[in-house]
C-alpha cells in the first residue's frame, strides 16, 4: 500500500507455486498455436506448467483486444479453445494475476504519477490485461515512466510476444519505481515550498517552450 507501506496481497511467486503441476504433459494443438507467438527464447527451458498458464492468461486477452479491434497476431479461434479448455484449472490463478497487477497500478495512482481517471480508464479497457510486450519493442500496454508519466496506449501488432509473467513482473518493478521516484518528488517539492525565499533551490525543471 503506498500510504502505509503495509504488505496488501501476495506476491508474483505465491501466485506461480499454485500453478496445476503440468510437468511432461502435452500441449494441446490450440495450446501449441497460441504459444507459438511467443519468443522461443522466452519458452526454453520452461516446462509445461509455466507454458500452459503462459497460454491460458495470453488467450484471455487475445481474445478481450480482438473483440475490441485490436490486432494480435494469435489465432482467435485456437484463444477460445484455450479458455474453454483450460478454464476450470487456470482462472483462479488468472484473477490472482489481475489482482496482483492492478494493486500494482492503484500504488502507481495514488502516488500521484498518473490520474484516478486514467487508472480507471485502464480497467475498463483492460479487464484481461496480459502485457504483449513484442520482440524488439517496448511493451506496448506497459506502465513506466514517460513524458507524460503515464501508460503507454495498446497499438496491437504481429510480432512475437515475449514471455508475459516474465513482463508482467517487470511492469509491477517499473510501477513500483515510478511510484516511489514520484513521491521523491513531491517531497523535494514540499521541501521547497516552505523553505525561506533565500533558500538553495533543491529541485530545477526545465520548462518546455
């Protein structure tokens, strides 16, 4: 919690050691097809206990972009079979995923780097969000810090995707480390505010023309 600093829910590796053991089992065709957007790099040495749940949160959101018009470059149909399959044994572990990653986002918004609008907005857009980050890009949907301070808007693509726990994670540091930078801030600047007229100035800022 940013304004405690107390523990709110668990962490990525409490959610991960709940995953249904699929250790040598085989991945079903829709399973293969999906996964096959994903950067091989990312899969090797993986096994099928992370790739499955790897293919089952990745075709959730395939399927909530697509339906939105968005383009993924993961076959739609082979997504709807994953869900359905896959359901009974993943989307408890998915809902831990979306609380874990929005608790990441409301510390983002009340540290004040981005609006409680925009955290809202990004709920309603993304209620299945699962970063598709691509090869060579930056995370299209991911939250770090920009010019604006804020998310950077899904344009959809066709590249591989990387491994999206792995960028999940990292969008929670980065959201972390924005949070925590703008608070830095914010202090500084209350610090300046009451300081004497003749006091050092302890924080400068180039204004754009």
């Amino acid at each position: 919690d940013f304004k405690t600093g107390e523990k709110n829910g668990e962490g990525l590796k409490s959610i991960i050691k709940d995953l249904p053991d699929k250790t040598g089992t085989e991945y079903s065709e829709a399973e293969k097809t999906v996964l096959s957007r994903v950067a091989p790099e990312d899969l090797a040495g993986k096994n099928e206990t992370c790739g499955k749940a790897t293919a089952y949160r990745l075709a959730k959101r395939v399927i909530e972009r697509e339906a939105q018009g968005k383009q993924t470059g993961v076959d739609v149909d082979a997504a709807k079979v994953v869900v359905k399959e896959g359901k009974a044994e993943y989307e408890a572990v998915s809902q831990r995923m979306q609380a874990y990653e929005s608790r990441a986002l409301k510390y983002l918004a009340d540290s004040g780097a981005i609006g409680k609008a925009e955290e809202k907005a990004i709920h309603r857009m993304s209620k299945e969000y699962v970063p598709l980050a691509r090869l060579l890009e930056d995370d299209p949907f991911s939250v770090k810090p920009t010019g604006a301070g804020g998310p950077k808007r899904f344009k959809g693509s066709e590249s591989l995707i990387r491994d999206p726990f792995e960028t999940s994670q990292a969008n929670v540091q980065a959201m972390i480390r924005a949070a925590e930078k703008n608070r830095l801030f914010k202090s500084l600047a209350d610090v300046q505010i009451k300081a004497d007229k003749d006091a050092p100035t302890l924080m400068q800022r180039k204004l754009s023309k």
